[in-house]
C-alpha cells in the first residue's frame, strides 16, 4: 500500500489542485512532462549527486539535493524561463508545472525505494514535493499580487522580497523534516511537517473559496 502511495499521490493531487485552481493545460505543460521524464531517466542511470555522511550536515545537503528540495525547485526555475521567454502565460502556474514535472521522478523513484524497503521515503517525499510545490508557488502568486497593486515601488518591493523569502524558508523547512526523520528525531519531524503545511492549506482553501472568473459571451451574442 505504501508503493502505491508514492505512484499515485502526485497524480492525484495534480489533478485535485487542477480542479481547484483556475490554470489551464497548456504547451508549457507538455514540456514538464517531457523534462520530468528525461531528468528521470537520468538520474535512474546516474544515482545519487551528493553523497551524505552520517547526520551532519553533509546528509542535510544530500537529501536536499537528491531528495526533496532541488527536484522541485529546478522545475519551478524552468517555469520561470518560461515566462521570460513567453512560453508560458500563466504566472500562477508553478505549481501544476512542478507537480507534473514530478509525475515520472515520482514513478521512477517509487520503484527504486520499494527495492530499497524504505517506507519513510515512500510517504515522507511525495508530501513534502506536493508542499515544497505549491507552497513555493503561493509564495509566488502574493509576490505577483502584490507588484500588480497600485502602490510605491519601495513598498512593493519590500513586500514582494518578504513573500518570495518564503521560498528558501520553506525549502529549508522541508530538507529538515526529512532529516529530522532520518535522524530518529520523530517528534521534532512531526512538528517541523505540521509546520510545512500551512502554506499548503493557505493555497488549497485560498483557490477552494475563489470565485471563477466569469465566461466571457462571444460578440455576435451580445450583439443580438
């Protein structure tokens, strides 16, 4: 049951989040899928990047490089590009553009922890993919809010800065979850992932209880 956990959670928590929010399935999201699957694959014949030692901070950094925050911080930056590049439109996309960019890695490293025998990682890494996710993108999403109000620019910048610093914060947050699990720190673990999901919930009842934005009627209808 644990396996099937890790398989499915991040396709249905795609899916639920698509039926929250109001993004559209695009181009750009082809192309997470496509990257998601080659990153897969390559890191399926490459292994491991940083090899940790012991529970210092040489295993902090593996986990977060191999684990939980590169993986999902990489896509996000590609997201970004494309927007740079106009490939993309939607600014408040990160998040279905991530989770995915996730679906094959989650595939590809399910079957490798199942050999492994590590329940911890089967349960423990799609949960904090999902909340490094769309957290991020929340934190994202008020940066943007904030810069298209009519305001100082200080001000907004001062503003934006803080929202987007929930990025690194949370990426630390949920590294550290995972270590403190590997650890046998069980009860700091526990309350460091209680922590982790707010943003989570802030984003899901944000996008629950926004309203849709109305259709607009072709001319030739109101014309008649």
């Amino acid at each position: 049951m644990i396996s099937v956990f890790c398989f499915l959670w991040i396709p249905l928590f795609f899916l639920f989040w698509q039926s929250i929010s109001q993004g559209r399935v695009g181009t750009s999201d082809v192309w997470a899928v496509i990257f998601g699957s080659a990153v897969a694959v390559f890191i399926f014949f490459y292994g491991t990047f940083v090899e940790g030692g012991a529970f210092g901070f040489s295993r902090w950094l593996e986990i977060f490089v191999d684990l939980t925050g590169a993986p999902v911080l990489l896509p996000m930056i590609f997201y970004a590009l494309f927007l740079l590049l106009r490939l993309a439109k939607d600014p408040h996309g990160f998040a279905s553009f991530a989770l995915l960019w996730l679906m094959p890695c989650a595939i590809m490293r399910g079957v490798e922890w199942l050999e492994e025998d590590d329940p911890s990682r089967l349960v423990l890494i799609p949960l904090l993919w999902s909340i490094l996710a769309v957290g991020a993108s929340f934190f994202i999403s008020l940066g943007v809010g904030v810069v298209s109000k009519p305001c100082k620019v200080w001000c907004k910048f001062a503003v934006c800065s803080l929202c987007l610093s929930g990025i690194p914060l949370l990426t630390i947050l949920t590294t550290t979850v995972y270590w403190a699990f590997f650890s046998q720190k069980t009860q700091l673990g526990f309350g460091l992932l209680a922590s982790a999901f707010i943003p989570l919930v802030i984003a899901v009842l944000s996008s629950w209880t926004k309203k849709p934005e109305p259709a607009s009627c072709p001319s030739e209808l109101v014309e008649q």
